[in-house]
C-alpha cells in the first residue's frame, strides 16, 4: 500500500485506490477494509510498473484475496468455527454430501413408500414426502442461525475497520447502486482483465446472472411463504404461478452464471490468483449450481414417479446451502457490501 500510494498510476482503476489515498498509515482494519473492497479485477495487475519481473514483485490482486481470505476466517461468529475457512473446499463438500444423505434417510424413515410413489402436482403433494413440521422447522432453524451468524460476522468487520454508525441516505443508496450494479468490477465500462491485458465484462454479466438469480429464488421462496401461510395456498403451484415463474427464470439465471463464474476462472491467468483460495471459490459456485440445479429438475419431473428423491436431493443441498452459509465464500459478499457503505460513507460529496 505505501508503495501503490507513492505510485498512484491506478488511482482511476477502482474504488481501492482513492480510499488508499485517503491514508497515510493503514492499520490492520484499513487492510481489511481495502482487501474487501478490491473486486479482483485484475486491471491493476497488468498496468503495475512494480509487477513481477521487477524486484518488487508487486502481485496486489493476490496479496489482497489472501487477506481477505483472512478476513473471513477473523470475523467468522462462532469464532471456533474459523478453522473452516482452511479447508473450505473439503468442509462444502462433505457437508453437501452428508446433508443430502440425511434428507434421503429421514424421508425414507418417515415415509418410506412416499418416495417412488408417482403423484400429481397437487397442493400438498411435497409434504405427502417430508411432513411440513420437518421441512419448514428444520430449514427456519439453519436459516436463523445463518443469518444471525452473517450479521454478528458484519458487526465484527464493521468494529475492526472503524465503526461508527452510517446514518447518511446518500452513503446508502450509494453503496445500495454499487452491490447491485457491480460499478467496481472491472472499472465500470472497461471490464476485467481475466487472462490477459485485454478487458471482458464476461465476469461482471456472469456474476450478475448469478446474482440476479439467488435474489429471485429468495423472492420465489417468499413469495410461497405468503402464499401459504396468508393466502392459505399449498404448493406445489401451477407453472405459470409467481412462485414457480420466480423460481424458474432465478434457477437459469444462478445455472447460467455460477456455468460462467467458473469458465471465467478455469480461462484466467493464475499469476494474480491466490491459489489457496480457488478450493473455496468451486465450492460455492458448485453448491449453487446444484441447489438451482436440483431446483429445475424437481420442477421438471414433480409429476413423476421421481418426485420423492428429487425433493429430497434438493431439500438436502439447500440444508448444506443454510449450514455452510456463514463459512463459506458467501460471505464475501457480506464484507464486500460493509466495504462499498464504508467507502461510500468516506467518499467526498461532489
């Protein structure tokens, strides 16, 4: 940082830039506060005249995602549960595997001829499987948790980079236009540099799709809950239902862009890449993928003798979803938003 600050040939890449040049020093909070606010873009990398071969070996991208790596695991509530973070990859994975395992047992335990009983799509037909007590208890649980574990994780990031309230409507819809609009990633209408100097927006639209599509799946996963339990509606829901039209368009959309996030990091250039990190990057695309997989899938085949094991097979990858939520990559999006307000917060006012 004190090198890229004397420097400065960057400063118009991103929003890490400016926010570096607002300090002199830079304390382990602001380390993490410009770690989490860094997109990995990559342009700096490319444009650096202190980048390997030079003595230096400026490798900033890299350095970067480490730390953020470690913010994950510091800011991590429970704290014990940071160990995850080093072997995220296997931790997702045998989670994913035992989850979907215990969703098929219980179901078999419970209803045991239910499973490969062919059904019409019929209110109720879901629970005919896994009694209603089980799924919606068990998932408002692990979500509960998952969300009071992000927010406490939020609250710990929030202290250590310097706290203080933000009551300012302009920070907030400001930082509100960033998340959403991805204006850091790949310095707004250039792109990234994925493989080489040449800039793409592939990874900027891929991780829209992706995101775009997990925000209408939850919309879909809302919009049920009301129909149930105010409208008094059980699913499952005709086809061209809110419910299923919501989920449908928001699976393609998680399909198509966790399909790119990760053709996008198979093509890059593994020079700026932290290495140690990819494991955990997989991980989570992979859990999405199936979750919306699984998803479309169930939809497909509800009227079929196959309904019973797909709804189990994606209950059993959401209850993974729910449980490793708060320790795995997801949670970079929770720091990167603290990032974006902070920096909006700290931003002069034109």
């Amino acid at each position: 940082m004190v090198i890229c600050n004397s420097c400065r040939y960057c400063e118009g890449f991103c929003a890490v830039f400016p926010a570096m040049e607002m300090r002199r020093s830079f304390s382990s909070g602001d380390l993490s506060y410009l770690a989490n606010l860094c997109h990995d873009c990559r342009g700096c990398y490319y444009a650096c005249q202190y980048a390997p071969p030079h003595e230096f070996a400026l490798n900033l991208p890299q350095t970067l995602a480490r730390l953020r790596a470690d913010t994950y695991a510091e800011y991590v509530w429970p704290r014990p549960l940071a160990a995850v973070f080093q072997r995220n990859g296997t931790f997702v994975s045998l989670l994913t595997s035992l989850a979907i395992a215990l969703v098929l047992i219980l179901a078999a335990s419970l209803r045991p001829s239910a499973l490969f009983t062919p059904r019409p799509a019929e209110p109720g037909a879901f629970y005919a499987v896994i009694p209603e007590v089980a799924m919606v208890g068990v998932a408002s649980m692990t979500f509960g948790f998952a969300m009071l574990a992000l927010a406490m994780g939020f609250r710990n990031f929030w202290r250590d980079t310097g706290g203080g309230p933000v009551v300012q409507t302009r920070s907030l819809l400001q930082a509100f236009s960033d998340v959403l609009t991805l204006r850091n990633l790949g310095g707004g209408e250039h792109g990234c540099n994925n493989r080489d100097e040449a800039f793409s927006q592939a990874r900027r639209y891929a991780h829209q799709s992706m995101f775009y599509g997990f925000m209408l799946c939850f919309a879909s996963t809302c919009t049920a809950a009301f129909y149930e339990h105010v409208l008094g509606l059980v699913a499952p829901y005709r086809l061209f239902s809110l419910p299923v039209l919501l989920g449908m368009v928001g699976g393609l959309g998680m399909l198509l862009g966790t399909a790119g996030l990760m053709w996008v990091k198979v093509q890059a250039d593994p020079a700026p890449a932290a290495k140690a990190m990819l494991s955990n990057d997989y991980a989570l695309l992979a859990q999405l993928f199936l979750a919306a997989a699984t998803g479309l899938l169930l939809l497909i085949s509800r009227d079929t003798r196959m309904m019973g094991v797909l709804l189990a097979l994606h209950l059993g990858v959401i209850l993974s979803f729910f449980l490793a939520l708060p320790y795995s990559k997801f949670v970079h999006g929770i720091y990167r938003s603290a990032a974006l307000l902070r920096n909006a917060a700290e931003r002069p006012t034109k």
